[in-house]
C-alpha cells in the first residue's frame, strides 16, 4: 500500500492514461483527449500514481470556497479492493483548498455505498436542484 501515492501536482497527471479511461466509461464515452485536458487544466485533481504510472483520479470542479463537483472518478481494475478510492477521497475530504466548502456534488451511478462512508447523501431537496443533461455531447460538439 505504501507504493502508491496521491499527488495533485498536475504536472504529474497522466492525460493519456486517464482519457484512456474516462473515453471508455459510462458517464463520458467517446470524449476528445482535448477535452480531458481542458477539464485537467480547469479542475483540482487527484492522481494514484504507482511507480510513476496512472493507476487511479478524481478531479474537483470548484471555486475551492464554497462549492465543488466530484468527477471522473476511477481506479483502474488491476488494483481495485486495495482501498485506493478510499485513500483518494480521505485526500479530498483533507485537502486544505476544500475546507469550509458549503455544497459538494457528485453522480454516481454504482457507487453510492462509497461515497456514503464520506458524508455524502442524497439531495436533500431533489426539486430544488435542475440540470442541462446532455448525454451524447461528445458526438455532437464543436471541441476546439
């Protein structure tokens, strides 16, 4: 377990690897390598990096004052049950630019146990809460 270490440097975020990742995944199939850049670029990330290789990452889409969104959650399958998404979310719930934060966000549609065990819940107010969903915008966007 001490092999593996969470970093947030984004020079350390192996792009690559994570829209290896994320392009193949329920929530953003099909997504433009330049579009995970730009989400890496515009978001406070996490990295599991083992022997310097990508193995796991979430990213933060925040104002690191009042508000976040949990994203891009993963840990690659070959070093699952080894608590990494644990450790990555006790290192965001830590993190010193995510103290205070009034609301913090997620979807998720399997891991509702996880993300339990760290205080999140459902929407208190579910019809106070609306969205613009748009599920195929990978296929359809203008990315540049």
């Amino acid at each position: 377990m001490d092999a593996y270490e969470i970093t947030t440097d984004p020079a350390r975020m192996d792009v690559e690897a994570i829209h290896a990742f994320l392009s193949t995944t329920y929530w953003s199939p099909g997504i433009p390598r330049q579009l995970v850049q730009r989400a890496i670029d515009n978001s406070l990330c996490f990295g599991v990096l083992l022997e310097g290789r990508q193995v796991a990452f979430a990213r933060l889409v925040t104002d690191r004052a009042s508000f976040a969104y949990l994203a891009d959650v993963y840990v690659l399958e070959e070093h699952r049950g080894r608590g990494l998404s644990r450790r990555m979310l006790e290192a965001i719930k830590a993190h010193p630019e995510l103290q205070g934060l009034r609301r913090m966000l997620l979807a998720t549609r399997d891991a509702h146990g996880l993300y339990a065990k760290f205080g999140f819940k459902p929407l208190a107010a579910p019809d106070r809460m609306m969205e613009i969903h748009v599920p195929l915008a990978y296929r359809t966007a203008d990315i540049d």
